[in-house]
C-alpha cells in the first residue's frame, strides 16, 4: 500500500458498522432506476462496479419515501414493502464485493414537479422553487407526523432489505433542509420561526427513525452546512444545530453544502471552483460533536483526502464525481499508481448538468463505461481485425483505446503535429487544464498497447485502398467555421483558437470576440485573465452559455466583474478597419471599435475523407465532431462504442 495513505486507509467504525477505510461514495443521482420506481439491473451493475473499486461505504442515491417526495421521474422507492427484493439485489450484489450500503432516504418537498409526483409538491410552506417555479401546498401537521414516519419506516425497509445503513438527506434544498431553512420555511406554528421550531422536522425524523432500527443501527444525517443563498440558513446555525442531531439519533454527519439556488452551484462544484473548498465547514462541524464527520466537496484526489485526514478537517471523505469518473481509483492509488486514475474535471456536462438540463441518465464524459456496465461488452473480440483511426483527437483516441482493448490491430494518424485535436485550445482557458490530464492518461494507455499516433501523416483515402484495413475510423474532428461576413478575411480577424493556443498573440485593444457560445466566453475569460477588457458581440438575444449551469456561472460573474461587455442582440454587419458594424434587433446600425477581432462562431465538421472512403467502397465509420461539432461527451462516447462495436460495423450486425 502507498505507504502515504496511511489515514484514508484506516477503518472506522460508524456506531457498530465497521468500513474498511475512510472513503466514502457519496449519493448521486442516476435516473438508471426503473420508471416504476424499483432498482433496475442498470443500477445493480453500475453500483457493484464502484463497490469492487475499493471504496469503504457506498451511500444509494436519493431513495424516496413517499410517493410524493419522489424528486426525479425514475428515483427508486422506499415507501413500501414491495421494493424490498429489488433493493435486496442491490444490497446483496455490493456486498459481494466487500463493500458496505447505505441508503439514502429522501423526500425532494417542493424541489419537484406535480407531473412526477402526480399532486402539487409539498412544502413547510407554499413557496414555491426559485429553479422550478412549481406551486406546492404547505404541509398540515397531520402530514408532516405520516412523512417524519415514513423516513422512520423506509429506515426499517432498509435495514430488512440488508442495506447496513441509512442517511438521511437532510440537505441541498429538500424537504427536511426546507425546513431547516428560514429562506424556504415561513411557519408561524411549532415547526417555523425559531431555530428550534425550524428543527424539530428533522430531529424528530430522527428519534422516530432510531426507535424503528434500534440503537446499533447506524443512522447518518447528510445537512447543508450553509445554504450559501440570501436568506438560508449558514454554518453558524448548523454548528448550533449538530449536537441536536446527535442527541436525537445521528450517528454521523455528512457536511455538505448548498440548495438548488445557490449561485454556481456550490453543492456539485465547478473546476472554477479549488479542491476542497468545503472541508473548513466539515471541520467545524467536527467542533462541536464527537461522532465521525464526512467532509465533501471537489475531492477527487485520494492525497488531497489523506491531507484533509491528517489535519483532522474530517473523519472520512466523500469521493463523488471522482467515483463516475474512475470506479477504480481508491484500487490504483492504494498501490501507487496516480498516472493510471483518470481524474474528474469537474465538468459537470456528464453528470449533473446531463441528468438535470437534459433530462438524461447520468454518466461521465471521460468513462463511457459508467451507466452502461449491465450491457457492455468489453470481452476480446472473437476475431482481431485491422483498424485505423484518422485523428488524434479525443474521439480517435477514445476510439482507439478500446478498439485495442477488444484486441483489434490499431494504427493513428493524425494529420497534426501533436495529440489532442481541439481539446488542446480546449484546455487553455482559465480551470480547464484538466482536461490535460485526460489526454495525458489516454496516450499513457495507448502507449501501454504499444499504440503512438502517427503525426504529421493526413490519412489519405489512398493509403487506406493501399494499406486495405477492415475498418477505418473517420474522428477527423471539426475546423473552425468562417461565416461569408464581409471584412472576415482581413488581418485583424483572428480565430479564438489560434489565440487560446498562443498561436497568435493578441496585443492590440480593444478586443471583439465575435459569438458568445463557450469557445468565445472562454477566449473572453483568458484574455481577461491576462488583463485585457474585451467586449463579446452575440446576436442571440440571450447568452448561449446559461449562467444556471456552474461553469457558465462562473463565467458570466468573471466576465461582469471585469468590466468586459457581452453585446446580445447584434447581428454582424461587417468587418472594417477598427471596427465591428452590427445591426440591433430594433434595426438600428452601430459600429464597435475593434483592435482586434476574434472569430468565435463556430465550428465546421471534417467530412471529406469519409466521402471519399465510401466513394472508394472502403468500410468507415464516423465518431465525434466530423459528424457533427458537438462537446467532448460525444466525441469519447461514440469513439468508444465504435471501438466496441467494430465487428458489428464490419459484418453490418445490428
Ligand atoms: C476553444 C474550445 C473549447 C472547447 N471547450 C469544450 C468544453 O469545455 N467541453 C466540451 O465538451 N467541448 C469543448 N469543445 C469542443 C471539443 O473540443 C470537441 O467537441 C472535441 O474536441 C471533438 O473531438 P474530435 O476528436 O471529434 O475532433 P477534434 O478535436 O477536432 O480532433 C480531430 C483530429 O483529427 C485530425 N485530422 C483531421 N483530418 C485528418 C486526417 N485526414 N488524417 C489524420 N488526422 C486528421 C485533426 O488534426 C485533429 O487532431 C471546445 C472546443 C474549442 C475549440
Ligand atoms: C449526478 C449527481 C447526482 C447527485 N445526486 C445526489 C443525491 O441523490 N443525493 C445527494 O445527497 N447528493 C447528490 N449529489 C451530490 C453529491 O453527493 C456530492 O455531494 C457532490 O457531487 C460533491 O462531491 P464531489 O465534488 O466529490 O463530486 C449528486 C451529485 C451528482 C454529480
Ligand atoms: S462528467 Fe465531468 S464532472 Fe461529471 S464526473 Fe465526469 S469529469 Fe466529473
């Protein structure tokens, strides 16, 4: 064992449970449930993956125990006996591993819609979600003793159904940190106004639930720490409030932080945002009780955790993302082997941002795996077959790897002179670095297959008529898009990513970035990092990049903080000397000075070589940006299923 992981890899005991180390695979939503509500085998597979990756306690994404708390359309139940044989496959299945379960029960209150929960959500008070704007009903008194029994009763279920623990969620803006919270519970009775009144929910939560497990039981409560929002409830108040929790049957607290409208989301922290950036609050919380404390938050390297352990901010350490990212990373760096994680870049597109904005299961953008263990197939393929890849970028490489892994005979070509393709400009931008590490790690595995892309050598439709692969794999990526904009071809116009790679310096002010999508806010926010004012002309009359995503967040505040302006509703006019002509929505013409021009709009897919190859009769298939330009998640996602897929692509199977 890495002999400085000596903390991490210490047990622990939560009341008479005993993990084998202090890592800990926090809640996260998947919507791989069951649309009636019961485990599915998605979920039984997806979950025994990270438990045979070492980790020492896995806690179940939301579970609901209500039919009325149900916070997302596929969330799994609790409510009632009927989903015990399900959650037993799941408990059974993790515990195969060596890993322990805990559920997490939960009611979403008024974070959640009436179409799902087929009655108006229910609150403390009928305010309704600042994000989901739905109406919903105050709870009567009646109601709230049935829900802080059915916490207590799905606690039981659990404990029937094998899992080896609950938490209760307590947290992120749902029904029990609602009524924690003077922002979203308005009461005047005896569960609103004081900060005693606005506890009792949940400490009677759970006494009840202590009565129905018994005392050996463990029972954690997972709160927000601080609300981080005008009017919410801060650290203060939970410091105040955590021996109360141990009094009434907490045998541990999980110190997250945040509700949905906190700015940025702080809860599933951006990379604008540093690791470990909420463990202070962990640690004080730690203060004032003497039951173990789990700090979370932008953790993703075990040695962060291992300094966290040793200065005593926690007791263990929640590894969330880093677990959708790399099941087997608590494994690999348990035996030293750092260059083998593939770290979380804290993205949020595969996961939170995917599930939440675009009503899709989780999963991440650099493990196409995650999600898809009940159905894929990574067994070496039957017969080994010549395949080339053109380009070297995230989707060739994607492509690649796991065409090499099925066992296939793999050659690269990359037109350019290093790896990478767009992910290069990508990744200069202020926080987005990361996304080097991906790279790096892709070529070291690559590299272990014996696989170096070729550089400099365009794959040509020739050479693949003379070489005769079984399969060529068109990631020819995209190239930036130049509109037919009078003046666009003049010196000052130069591409964004021609300035994030160093390529072009930009020296002259002021600076117009034409096109406000992410390549453009990010160019903004690298010039700004560098001291520049720039101003971004769009012609949407809303910014592309919506500031409700946490990266955006960040973006728009930097960029407003700078003094830098972002012009909506400009159309381009023109391109002269000094100056950018657009026309305003009300028809009006206006003339911007510009030193400088960047030329943010878009990008063009690469689509000559596959044209060509089929023109040829040559087998091919198209990955990532050449079929459309997209975002990384495609690209390494359908790089991989190409790299599975590939006797089927060959001998047209379905
Ligand atoms: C500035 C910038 C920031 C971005 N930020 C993000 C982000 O934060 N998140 C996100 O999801 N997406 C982002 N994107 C988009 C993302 O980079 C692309 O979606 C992704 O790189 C597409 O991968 P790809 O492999 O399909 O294509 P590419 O990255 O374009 O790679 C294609 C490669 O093929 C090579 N090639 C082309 N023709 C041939 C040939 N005939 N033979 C051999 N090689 C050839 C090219 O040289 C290139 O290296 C960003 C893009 C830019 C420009
Ligand atoms: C896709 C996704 C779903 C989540 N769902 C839940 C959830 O069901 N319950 C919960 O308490 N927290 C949920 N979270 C928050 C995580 O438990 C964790 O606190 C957060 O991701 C920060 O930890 P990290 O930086 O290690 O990822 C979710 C996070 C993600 C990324
Ligand atoms: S999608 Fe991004 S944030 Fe989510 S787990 Fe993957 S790398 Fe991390």
């Amino acid at each position: 064992m890495a002999k400085d992981l000596n903390n991490l890899f210490s047990p622990i005991n939560i009341n008479r449970m005993t993990l084998k180390n202090r890592a800990v695979m926090p809640a996260m939503g998947t919507g791989y449930g069951n649309p009636d509500s019961t485990v599915s085998d998605r979920l039984i597979a997806y979950l025994e993956r990270r438990a045979a990756g070492g980790v020492g306690l896995i806690i179940t994404e939301v579970f609901a125990v209500d039919r009325r708390g149900k916070g997302f359309p596929s969330e799994v139940g609790i409510w009632d006996d009927s989903f015990i044989p399900g959650l037993k496959r799941l408990t059974e299945a993790v515990h195969r591993k060596g890993t322990l379960i805990a559920a997490q029960l939960h009611h979403a209150g008024r974070e959640t819609a009436e179409g799902i929960v087929g009655a108006k959500p229910e609150a403390p008070s009928p305010l309704p979600s600042i994000i989901l704007r739905q109406p919903c009903e105050e709870m009567t008194i009646e109601r709230i003793n049935e829900v802080t029994q059915a916490f207590a009763d799905a606690a039981l279920r659990a404990k029937n159904a094998g899992f080896d623990a609950v938490e209760i969620h307590g947290a992120h803006g749902y029904l029990v940190c609602q009524f924690l919270s003077p922002f979203s519970n308005h009461r005047t009775d005896q569960y609103g106004g004081s900060p005693e009144n606005r506890a009792r929910f949940a400490l009677e939560i759970l006494e009840k639930t202590r009565k129905a497990v018994g005392p050996d039981f463990p029972v954690i409560i997972r709160i927000s720490s601080d609300e981080a929002v005008k009017g919410g409830h801060d650290l203060e108040f939970s410091r105040w409030l955590a021996p109360k929790l141990v009094e009434a049957g907490a045998d541990a607290i999980h110190v997250s932080l945040g509700v949905y409208s906190t700015p940025g989301n702080l809860t599933i922290a951006s990379m604008d945002v540093e690791p470990g950036f909420n463990l202070f609050r962990a640690k004080a919380i730690k203060e004032v009780v003497s039951v173990p404390i789990i700090g979370v938050g932008r953790i993703h390297d075990p040695r962060l955790a291992e300094e966290a352990l040793s200065r005593g901010d926690a007791d263990l350490i929640s590894f969330g993302r880093q677990h959708l990212t790399d099941p087997d990373f608590l494994n690999k760096a348990r035996a030293g082997n750092y260059d083998d994680i593939r770290f979380c870049i804290a993205c949020n597109q595969g996961c939170i941002e995917r599930l939440m904005f675009e009503f899709k299961s989780a999963t991440c953008v650099f493990n196409p795996e995650c999600g898809e263990e009940y159905r894929m197939d990574l067994d070496p393929a039957e017969k080994p077959r010549t395949v080339w890849v053109a380009g070297a970028g995230p989707a060739g490489l994607s492509a690649a790897m796991y065409a090499a892994a099925k066992g296939h005979q793999v050659r690269i070509f990359e037109s350019g002179s290093e790896p990478g393709g767009q992910l290069i400009s990508a990744s200069m931008p202020p926080h987005k670095e990361g996304l080097q590490q991906w790279l790096a790690w892709a070529l070291r595995r690559l590299a272990g297959k014996g696989i170096m892309p070729e550089y400099n050598t365009a794959l040509t439709p020739g050479d693949a008529s003379k070489g005769k692969p079984d399969l060529v794999i068109c990631a020819t990526g995209a190239a930036p898009l130049v509109p037919p904009i009078a003046g666009i071809d003049t010196e000052i116009v130069v591409d964004a990513r021609d300035v994030l790679t160093g390529i072009t310096s930009v020296t002259t002010d002021p600076v117009v970035i034409l096109g406000a999508g992410y390549v453009g806010m990010e160019t903004a926010d690298f010039l700004i990092q560098r001291g520049m004012k720039v101003t971004i002309i769009e012609k949407a009359p809303f910014p592309p990049v919506n500031a409700i995503t946490a990266h955006g967040y960040w973006l728009h505040r930097r960029l407003y903080k700078s003094g830098s302006l972002l012009e909506l509703g400009n159309e381009i006019i023109s391109i002269e000397k000094n100056l950018v002509r657009v026309r305003k929505q009300d028809g009006s013409e206006n003339s911007i000075e510009a030193g400088m021009v960047i030329n943010a709009l878009g990008a063009k897919s690469r689509k000559e070589l596959t044209a060509d190859l089929k023109k040829m009769g040559i087998p091919t298939t198209d990955v990532g940006d050449s079929i459309s330009p997209r975002r990384f998640l495609e690209a390494i996602h359908e790089g991989a299923w190409a790299g599975i897929n590939i006797e089927k692509t060959i001998t047209g199977e379905k």
